[in-house]
C-alpha cells in the first residue's frame, strides 16, 4: 500500500468515527429513532458518552482535514506518514475511553492527537 493510499484510508477513517459513535448512542434499550432529537437527551450513560464522543470527532475533523491538506499540497506523505498513522491510532483509543470512561485515557489520546496534528502541520508549512 503506497503513503498516499495510506492518508486516503486514514481520512476515510476519521470521517466515519462520528458515524460508529453515533449507532453506538442509538443502540440504549428503547430509544426511538423517529424523535432521535428528542432522544439524544434521554440517553444516559455509555449512550450519552457515545453521542458526546460523536460531536468530538466532529470538532477533530477540521484539524485532520487541514493536516491532510498540507501533506498532499506539500507531497510531504514519505516524511509524515508515521505521524498521521499515530493520529489515526489516538482517534480510536479517544472513543474508546470516552465511550467506557476512562478520563485520563481520554484526556491522554487526546492530547496526543492534538500534538500530532499540530506537528503535522507545523512540519508541513516549514519543510
């Protein structure tokens, strides 16, 4: 698998981790999908951390679009793959946590992601 196949992969990936979070919230025990606004605020728990770690992947993606970009503008994809696969990494162990309430785990991945994203793109406007 060639680094650019790689990054469409991780970008296919990362935009479908909001989705996965999102038929973990409506899989509580009688939630009703027809008023699923209404819904979303009787879910407790899991559910309710599920529907939260959605909107959270829904925030990361902007930055994970910007890095992407700035590595395909930059064909910088041989020097920063390892960094956007270690992104792509954290994005999981962040739901994950979220989801099961590892608070430490979750603010860990977090930050990790962040850094990387960050690193990502400082790299790529400095080459």
């Amino acid at each position: 698998m060639t680094n650019i196949q790689i990054l469409n992969f991780s970008l296919l990936f990362v935009l479908l981790l909001p989705y996965l979070c999102t038929i973990l919230s409506k899989l509580q025990p009688g939630f009703d999908d027809t008023y699923s606004r209404t819904q979303h605020a009787k879910l407790y728990g899991m559910y309710q951390r599920a529907m939260w770690a959605e909107l959270n992947n829904r925030e990361f993606i902007p930055l994970f679009l910007a890095s992407i970009f700035m590595i395909k503008l930059n064909s910088l994809e041989d020097i920063l793959i390892n960094e956007v696969i270690a992104m792509v990494g954290a994005r999981p162990i962040f739901n994950i946590s979220y989801i099961l309430g590892y608070v430490y785990l979750r603010k860990i991945s977090f930050i990790v992601a962040l850094y990387l994203v960050i690193r990502i793109i400082w790299q790529s406007s400095n080459p």
